[in-house]
C-alpha cells in the first residue's frame, strides 16, 4: 500500500495545519463552550466553582456523586448513573432547554413531581 493508497483512504480526516477546525464542520449551534475567548466571560457561578468555592447546591451534588461511587463501588459513574443522581436530588425537566442540541434531540418538559425513574 502506497502513501497514494493512504491519502485515499483518509479523505474523511481533517489534517490540523489546514486551520480548518473540525468542530465548526458540525454545522449546529451549541451555546456548551465554557472556554473563554475573546469577549466571553466567565459567570459568577463558573467562576467562584472554578477558584473552589462551591454553592450550597454544587456542595450538594458533589456529596451526592460521592455517596454513590461509595454505594456502588464505582470510581467512575456512568452518564446515566449522573443522570440518576440528578434525579434522586429531586431536580427535573420542567423548562423548554436553553439551547438548541439540534434537529434530532426532542426538548420535552415533564411535572415537577414525576417520578425519579
């Protein structure tokens, strides 16, 4: 296989010096992007979490988390365990999203005392 075989075969890959950024080639807008840049601030609450001073709230989840990587004998949970624990703490989707996730994610709102699972 020559190095015209592999060039034809990796046509799908970006190459980095292009400065071509994969991450725009998406096409969907995400308002997810906590890096800062030119004109983009940091919140109060991203900030003071981020010196390490927690809210009452993410004090909270933190406990939550450790309680069950403890219980579960688990180091590292799973998106859907998160998910649960979210849950368990009582929080629900009574809210349309902020953001768009794009065509293919259904935003859904649900009553404030649905079941956790």
């Amino acid at each position: 296989m020559g190095v015209h075989d592999q060039q034809e075969n990796h046509d799908d890959v970006v190459d980095r010096r292009s400065g071509i950024d994969r991450r725009n080639l998406e096409g969907v807008e995400q308002d997810l992007d906590r890096r800062r840049g030119v004109g983009r601030r940091r919140s109060d609450f991203v900030k003071a979490a981020e010196e390490g001073e927690m809210t009452p709230e993410q004090f909270q989840f933190l406990m939550a988390i450790n309680a069950f990587k403890q219980a579960n004998e688990r180091s590292f949970p799973t998106w859907t365990d998160v998910l649960e624990v979210v849950r368990k703490l009582g929080y629900r989707k009574t809210q349309k999203s902020e953001f768009s996730l794009g065509p293919t994610v259904d935003d859904w709102t649900e009553k404030p005392d649905a079941d956790a699972f």
